[in-house]
C-alpha cells in the first residue's frame, strides 16, 4: 500500500485494542500486581496458566497463546537458517545499527528515556538480544519454547506504558498521537528488520534473496503478534523501504535524549569489549552504520577507527568467501558466531532471564545457512528520493522533517 502523511497521521492516533483494554482493566481492579507476581513463574509456551490469574489476562493470553494462522513455516525456518549463518553480523546490526537508528527519532528517544531506567542501559539490549535469540530457536513456537510468553509479555509492556504516559500526562497526546501507537510500532519493526539488513549489506555480509526476504518475514510475524494492524504493515522490503524512508523523513533529527541514550550504548559495549585498547572501535562502527549525519546528531565521538572501520566490509569479505568454499569453515565459523552472540547475551544479562515485568507506575528513575541461494546476492530496496517524498502538511504539532537519513 502507498504510504502518505495523511495515513501515516492516521496511524499514530491508535495503539493495541486488545492489550490497551486488558491493561486498563487491571489497573481499574487493582491486578497488575498479582499478575506480575504469577507472570514471572510462566514462561514457557504450553505451560498451564497458574492458579489466582486475573479473569481478563487468562483470557488475553489465551487468545494471543498462537501464532496468526497465515504463517508460512517454511520461511520461517528459512529465516531462522539465515539468522544461524549470520547471528554474530545480526547482533552487530541490532547494537550499532538499529538502535542508534531508534534514538535518531526524537519522540522514541524521549519515551525510551521516559520508560527505561537510566541507571541499566543494559536492560534494553539484554531483552532485544534475548527476544532475538527466542524467536530464532526451532521450537521457537512449540510447547516449552520461551518466545510466545516473551511476545504475550511485551505487548502488554507496551500498553502499560501507553496507559502511564497517558493518565499521567506525561505525553503530548495532541501532537505525538498515542504513545507506541501503530505507526511506531511499524517504525520499531522496521529498525529490527530492514534497517538491520541495511546494516548487514554496508558490512558487506553475503545475503541472498530468500534470505533477506525470509528474515523480514520473520520480523512481519512478530509485528502481527505484538498488536500491530496487518493492514498497514509493509508486506515486502519494497513496501517496507517505503515505509522506513517516510518515517526516517518524517522525524530524525538530533536530540538530548538520542545523544545521552547513546552515549550509554557505546559505554556498555566499551565495557563488554575486554581491555582498553579496542574501545574506539565501538563509536567508529556506530558512526559508519549510520552515517556522519545521524551520528553527529547523537553526538558519536569520532575516533582514530574511523578511517579504518571501512575495511571492515573488505575482511568480511575474506571470511564470506572462506565459508562459501568450505564446508568445514561455515560449520567453524557458524559455531563460533552462535558462542559469540551468547557470550555477549550473557554480558548483558548477567546469567539471568529477563523477565518483561510490566511496571505498575514510571518510577522517579526512569525518565520520560547453506539451504540459502548464497549466489543469489542480496542488494538493498533503493532509497527513496527525497524529491519522491510526499510533502508534509503544516499545523500537525509533529517535529520538523529532516531531510537526511541515517
């Protein structure tokens, strides 16, 4: 479907009927407390719901306990096979890439800040890497899967923070629309697939077609289950390219809010990287992700990696090439990345499970594989034109178009 202004306007006035109703109805009855207190003991998919649940969660889990009927099962493992080949390079994307991408969008930064406490940065990448990793397991959606109950979980996170934003009057309803409202939710699922596979091409990973399309298929699915219209969601990278440019155009710019969640991206990271001397790295790859532009406005630090980050497509390429012509060096390398992901999942969350708690107030600290065609190389939807995006009308309250792009 073509996306305009007007439709896009008309997407952030809605958020998620069902999880909207079913939050509100536990606040009314004084139940997200019990809820959180029996939540936290189920977390796998089949697993009888515990006794004392609240009537109207045990109904929305119910409802939400099953993927949409329209799944394609063969993409999805084929999706599943392409995140295998490539976790290490997809983990890389969804740090430097997708989520600096997140907070060059000034009201997402702002509600991240609004919603995320301050003092754990690392909780947001720990459940991004965890949800990532469930829904990438091939029993991602059978009984004793984690997946599903983390889906159910965050769909209702985000209607809690819907509800608080909103009550509290702490969000500028008139001019941002609904808080997670449907065309950030579309933005959210954009970052984490097409923008991710961006990522992938500037590192000059080798991705076929059906690899690029499957894992994007994947990230369609998981946007039907966390409440997202199947109307208005992009249907190819075609559409989603259109949709990504007109979002990006709509609202980057630069922001205190995108700058400090940053800064506290590449502190965590400089962390986790071991030693001192390999710090400068984490800024430089940022910066080449996202270009000069976005990363001045997140204010990136420059560094003397810079230069020498761009090789990094070129050294890539040198392993792509090792693994394409040798069984053994994929099986090697495939293992290693698989190690790789979990060790920094394991970083990030200390050993534990993270349990997708849905907050019962915004507490003072929180501010606002080889069955792939890999001769079938993959190359990105092209940009849209800037002179091809629809103009913006005036007198909406919206933050100003930026022409550039991250």
């Amino acid at each position: 479907m073509p996306y305009t202004h007007s439709s896009m306007d008309a997407l952030r006035q809605v958020g998620d009927e069902l999880a909207d109703a079913t939050v509100a109805t536990l606040f009314e009855r004084g139940e997200m407390g019990t809820f959180n207190t029996l939540m936290r003991w189920f977390s796998h998919a089949g697993q009888d719901l515990p006794d004392g649940l609240p009537e109207v969660a045990r109904a929305y889990l119910n409802e939400t306990r099953t993927p949409p009927a329209w799944v394609d099962w063969d993409e999805m493992e084929k999706a599943r096979l392409f995140f295998i080949d490539n976790n290490v390079h997809i983990s890389t994307a969804l740090s430097f890439a997708a989520m600096p991408a997140c907070y060059v969008v000034p009201h997402v930064a702002n509600l991240l800040s609004a919603t995320h406490s301050l003092d754990y940065p690392s909780r947001r990448m720990a459940e991004t890497g965890q949800f990532t990793v469930y829904l990438m397991r091939p029993d991602a959606f059978e009984a004793g899967s984690r997946f599903i109950p983390a889906v159910q979980k965050v769909r209702l996170l985000h209607a809690s923070i819907r509800h608080h934003l909103r009550t509290e009057n702490r969000w500028d309803v008139g001019g941002l629309g609904v808080p997670i409202c449907q065309e950030d939710m579309i933005g959210g699922q954009m970052m984490f697939s097409i923008q991710v596979l961006d990522a992938l091409h500037r590192l000059g990973i080798h991705m076929s077609e059906d690899g690029a399309e499957s894992y994007f298929y994947a990230w369609r699915v998981v946007g039907a289950m966390l409440g997202i219209d199947l109307d208005h969601m992009p249907a190819d990278l075609e559409s989603a390219r259109a949709f990504s440019d007109l979002y990006m155009a709509r609202y980057m710019g630069p922001s205190k809010d995108g700058a400090r969640l940053t800064k506290q991206l590449i502190d965590l990271y400089e962390e986790v990287v071991p030693g001192t001397v390999f710090d400068p790295v984490v800024p430089a790859l940022v910066r080449y992700l996202i270009g000069d532009t976005a990363a001045d406005w997140l204010e990136v630090p420059r560094s003397a990696w810079d230069s020498a980050i761009k090789a990094a497509p070129v050294l890539l390429g040198v392993l792509e090439r090792l693994e394409d012509t040798s069984p053994l060096a994929a099986w090697a390398l495939d293992h290693m990345g698989a190690l790789t992901t979990n060790l920094e999942l394991s970083s990030l969350t200390r050993g534990r499970v993270m349990q997708y708690a849905i907050p019962e107030q915004l507490k003072n600290e929180y501010g606002v594989s080889s069955a792939l065609r890999r001769a079938d190389r993959w190359t990105p939807p092209p940009l849209t034109p800037l002179s091809a995006v629809p103009p913006q009308s005036d007198g909406q309250g919206r933050p100003a178009t930026h022409a550039g792009r991250p």
